[in-house]
C-alpha cells in the first residue's frame, strides 16, 4: 500500500510561487493503478521526484 498525506510542492519562478500541489492525500491498495495524466509530461515528472 502506498499512502501519501498532506503532500505540496511549489517552485519559485521569477515572476512568483507556483503550488503545484497543495496538501494532497493518496491512497493506492495493493492490485490498484493509478495514472497521472496533463498536458506536459514535464510537469507530471517533476510532481513525482
């Protein structure tokens, strides 16, 4: 099982803050999938390092 809590993640740009997830809580039992799915892969790539 993986559970994820209270998890965000922001970057510091030049022109401000960008919240790219704020408090998000995840819940993934043994047998379930998950996809994380947008428009730049990215994005989704850096949300998961």
């Amino acid at each position: 099982m993986l559970n994820v809590c209270n998890l965000s993640k922001k970057y510091f740009t030049a022109d401000g803050q960008i919240v790219a997830l704020d408090n998000i809580n995840l819940q993934v039992k043994e047998g379930e999938y998950i996809a994380i799915v947008g428009n730049r892969a990215q994005a989704k790539q850096r949300s998961l390092i």
